[in-house]
C-alpha cells in the first residue's frame, strides 16, 4: 500500500498520511450549519461549526466579544471580598505590603498590575505608597515560587505583613505558614496546578482550588491578578476615589501579554480580556512597554498576538532567562522616558545574549538525542546549561522528535530541567509520578520545571518519567501531526473570507489561525525566492482553472521537485501581501506534499 496517496475517513476528520507526517482535516460542517449565521462566508461558518461554535448566539458571541455581557464580575471569586478588605486594612493601617511574582512575564506582568494598581490607590486616597514593594526571585539562586528564606527575609529586613503572590504560592503551604509564623498573611493569585495540600492559611484567589465558583478556569496569573485589581479600584471607588468609570481597562495590556506568553486558551472570557486587551497596548500609556515596543521593532497600532509571541514575550522573558526578572518589572513601571528607553535597549541587548545561548544549547543538546529507538520521552542533561533557558531548548526538540522532551542544567550537585510536551502527555503528571526523587516541581500539562539535588536522585526520576511514558504513550501518538481546518477549493479563497477571518482574531491557543488545505492542485512554476534562495515561491492551478500564488518560508530547496504539471497538495494560511500600494491574496504554505495520483 502506498501510504503517500492513503486517504481513510475516521471519526470527525479525514486522515492524509504524507510519509511521517499525518494531516487531520476536518470534515465540511453539514448542511444545517449553513442556516445559524447565513450571512457569514461559508467557509468561515464551517471554521466555527469545527471549533464547536455551533448556535446562533454562541456565533455572535465569539466574533463580536461584549466586554459587559462576556466578562465576569471578580466578586465571583469566594475569597474576593476578604482579599479586598486585607489589602484595605493594611493601606488604612500603614502596613508593609509586598507583591511577590514570579519571574517570567506572567508574574512580572500580574506584579506590575498590582503595584501599578496601588500606586494608583495611594495618589487617589492618601496612603503611602512607600510602604509597598515588589519582590521577585531569582530564577537560578532562589527557584521557582514563595520560599520559606524569602517570607523571613521580607520580615526581618523590609517588615512586610501582608504579602501578595502573583503567578506562584498556591504549592509553598511550608513558605506561607512560616509567614503567618511570622505574622504575615498572603493573598495568593495563582493559577497553576493543584499540589495535594493546599496553604489554608491564605486568602486564596485561584480559579481551580476545589468548590470555587469563578466560571473562568483558565485565568493566567495575570489575569487572577486582575480581577482583584478590578476588585480593589470598585471599592476605592466606592470610598469615593476619583477612579473613573472603565478605569481597570488600562491595565489590560499587561493582561494580553501574560495571556498570550503564558499560552493561556483564548476562549471564552479570555478571548474578550485578550481582544481588548490588544486596544490597550496599542495604546498604551506605560512608557516602560512603549519603549520596549518600540526596540523590539512593533508598531503601535499594528500589534496583535504574533507581536507579544515573538517580539514583547521573548524580551520581558529574556530578564529572568539570563540576569534577573526585577529588570523587567522596573521597565514596566518605569515612568521616565529617558530612563524607559534606557532599560528597554537594556532588555533587547539581554534577549540578543540569549538568543545565542540557545541556540548553542539546542544544537549540543540534539546532538545528543541521537537515535530515538522506542523512546517515548527524551531526556538530556548537561553541567552548565542554564537553568532559565531549558525550556526554551525543550521546546525546540519537541518540535524535531514529536515526544516529550525534558532538558536539565547542572550545576554541581544540582539538576534544574524543564518540560514540553507532544502527543498529549501530561509532561507535570510525569512529576507526580518521580515526585519521590525531586526536591521541587510544578506547571502545566504542556510545561513543567523541576530540581533535584543528587545524581542518584536524578537518574531515579529520570526512569520513572521515561518508564511512565512508555506506559501512557502509544506509538501512534507519536506521529507528527498538521491540524487542517478545512479542505478547501481555490475558488473559495477570496477577499470576502479574508475579511470574515480578521473577526476569528485574536488567534492563539484553542483559536489557532485556520489552515486550510487546496487538493490535487497543478504547479504551474516554482523558484527559489530570496537572496540565498531560502524561500520558495508557487504559482499552481486548481482543477477548474483558478491561478493561485503561494509562498513557502524556508523551503526553497524544494523548488527542484516541483516541476510544472506536478501534482500536490498544499497546506496554507490565507493572507494578503500589500507592495506599492497594491493588495493580492497570498497563500502561505504550512506543509507541500507530492499527491501523486492523476485521474
């Protein structure tokens, strides 16, 4: 059987098998669909059929987000009004208050909410906002959340008595009931998974912590943040702050980029904080983010969730990955120009240093992947990798072997690895299960971090997730996977979809920008593009004639199989290419296949 030309139906997609590489394409959305929204291009109607939006109601409702009637009241939260009334009592009483984040965007972002937000609250009301300053760890030396040597530091030298936690200290029950030792209490805003014994001893904000009513489960830190920012300015308002009606929206764009780096689903009400959370940082205020906006090389007014992907995440990130996380608190709260575009040029010199570490790490540590056999997880160590760029490298190699991948730095005696994940696996279950070898761990079924003192503890964990994976993996899952959302007809591709797709923004996780696939298409030319020929440039024709225009980034070495009259298949992404002034439709190719039957 020639496994390039197999076409099977199975479930709810169509399977192309193209050698290792299999395509899901989603079948067309039956004819019913075509009644809910009959105004809507119907391509784009069998889009939201596929990703489950499916009534009338739930149609409008995702492509034209109501900030009043899609977002929820922070009151929800069970704890909400005890956290608000803790942090007032402190403010009226003159207490020390410190906002503990983590030290990736998230926290870094969820900490300036709350800082910024309470430098407003004191300005507004008369507290003194010299009582309040923000801490974040130092990923290498400190690790990851609330220690116990921190709350005792923050006693015993900055005399703080309430602390709040930004994107960690859900798991440092032992941190947090050496505070109340101390006589500090916590108001944790977390979002991350479960441990199995919870801080009772705080005021807990978390979206997830059994009997909560919040109807968002997939708030990032930032986001729980937020929602006690919100909370906090309705009931300054109340005391009668001056704090205009909308003024919490300000704070958004700290929240789109923690959504989007914190590879938050952008669903439901995450969809609509992200949506306006966008206006805002096309506008924002910060001098701090305009500046490092502005280095980056984005254009205010033009930035969307590829902007905080790849130009605004990876710098806020890249002062924690190499230094320390406060340098990128302090840009954002910056509020001198000068001093702002000083700190942001700081910040882009940082994510260039670590943009050539990297990559030096991921090419050492493929190297040693070497040949997979049965393997189902991958694990590489080596002394000196640092701690804060592993993932970074995980990632990487997830993405070249299709498997988990976990990759550890050593220093000394001590092992610090990250985790991404493919086909599924929960790569933090994975930790649960070797928790009796680690000293420390935590995240996402998609990323974990983890630490552990001793080589023999180390290797102990390191059977126990591969043997673990063996088990739950199967070898199908395993495969790499392109997810096409529809299998369309050239013809189909039009201005008209183009416009209806700009209402599917913004994309990311769970809403990803559509691919589409064009079947059995004739290549009339195709040529290396480009300088050095990296890139790859198509002109193909459908069966019923219609001329089309791809271009492939990277793949220009392609060009020699693809002979005028040679039949493929074409995975793209729609889009417009504007020059001079003028705008043509542009398919940008995702995967190009040999079809290799001709009827």
């Amino acid at each position: 059987m020639d496994v390039d030309n197999l076409r099977t139906r199975e479930g709810p997609f169509v399977l192309v098998c193209h050698h290792m590489k299999t395509w899901h394409v989603a079948e067309s959305a039956p004819p019913e669909a075509k009644t809910t929204l009959p105004n809507l291009h119907p391509v784009a109607l069998g889009l939201l059929w596929n990703r489950g939006v499916r009534t009338q109601e739930a149609m409008e409702q995702f492509l034209n987000p109501d900030w009043v009637r899609d977002t929820h009241d922070p009151a929800i939260f069970k704890n909400m009004e005890a956290a608000v009334a803790r942090v007032f009592r402190a403010l009226e009483e003159g207490e020390f208050i410190a906002v503990h984040g983590d030290y990736d965007a998230d926290g870094v972002c969820g900490s300036t909410v709350l800082l910024s937000t309470l430098r407003d609250l004191c300005n507004s009301m008369g507290f003194d906002y010299e009582n309040i300053s923000g801490y974040i760890p130092h990923r290498e030396k400190e690790g990851y959340g609330v220690s116990i040597a921190t709350m005792e530091l923050l006693s015993e030298e900055r005399g703080v008595s309430l602390v709040i936690t930004v994107d960690c200290g859900i798991s440092n029950k032992p941190a947090i009931d050496r505070g109340l030792e101390l006589g500090m209490d916590t108001i944790v805003c977390d979002h991350h998974a479960m441990p199995e014994t919870l801080p009772v001893g705080a005021i807990l904000l978390h979206p997830q912590v059994p009997g909560e009513d919040y109807p968002n489960k997939n708030l990032c830190g930032t986001g729980v943040a937020f929602k006690l920012a919100s909370a906090l300015i309705i009931e300054a308002r109340n005391r009668g702050a001056n704090l205009p009606e909308g003024y919490e929206k300000w704070l958004l764009d700290l929240v789109a980029i923690a959504t989007v780096t914190d590879v938050m689903p952008l669903t439901g009400e995450n969809r609509v904080l992200e949506r306006f959370g966008l206006k805002v940082l096309n506008k924002t205020k910060r001098p701090g983010l305009k500046a490092l906006i502005e280095v980056a090389g984005g254009k205010p007014g033009e930035l969307d969730t590829y902007s905080i992907g790849f130009q605004i995440g990876p710098r806020l990130n890249a002062a924690g990955r190499m230094e320390h996380a406060k340098l990128a608190l302090e840009l954002l709260l910056e509020e001198d120009v000068v001093e702002a575009a000083t700190k942001a040029q700081g910040l882009h010199e940082t994510n260039i240093a670590r943009q050539k570490v990297s990559e030096d790490m991921y090419q050492e540590a493929k190297a040693m992947v070497g040949e997979l056999g049965d393997r189902k997880a991958i694990i590489v160590w080596k002394e000196g990798w640092l701690a804060g760029l592993v993932g970074l490298v995980a990632g990487k190699l997830v993405n070249d072997f299709s498997r988990p991948v976990y990759v550890v730095g050593r220093e000394g005696d001590k092992f610090v690895g990250s985790g991404r994940t493919a086909g599924g696996f929960d790569v933090t279950a994975a930790l649960h299960v070797a928790s009796a070898h680690l000293d420390r761990f935590g995240g996402h079924p998609q990323a974990c971090g983890f630490s552990v003192h001793g080589e023999e503890k180390f290797f102990e964990a390191c059977k126990v997730i591969e043997a673990h994976a063996m088990e739950v993996l199967k070898a199908e899952h395993l495969i790499p996977t392109l997810k096409i959302d529809a299998a369309v007809e050239l013809e189909e591709m039009d201005f008209a979809l183009l416009g209806a797709l700009e209402s599917f923004e913004p994309f990311g996780e769970k809403n990803p920008r559509p691919v589409f696939a064009a079947m059995n298409i004739d290549v009339a030319y195709a040529e290396p593009m480009g300088a050095e020929g990296k890139h790859l440039r198509i002109t193909a024709k459908s069966p019923r004639g219609k001329i089309a225009k791809f271009i492939g980034w990277r793949i220009g070495d392609r060009a020699a199989e693809l002979k005028p009259g040679t039949r493929v298949d074409i995975a793209f992404e729609l889009e417009v290419n504007e020059w001079k002034g003028r705008r043509d439709l542009q398919m940008k190719i995702v995967d190009i296949q040999i079809a290799g039957i001709r009827h």
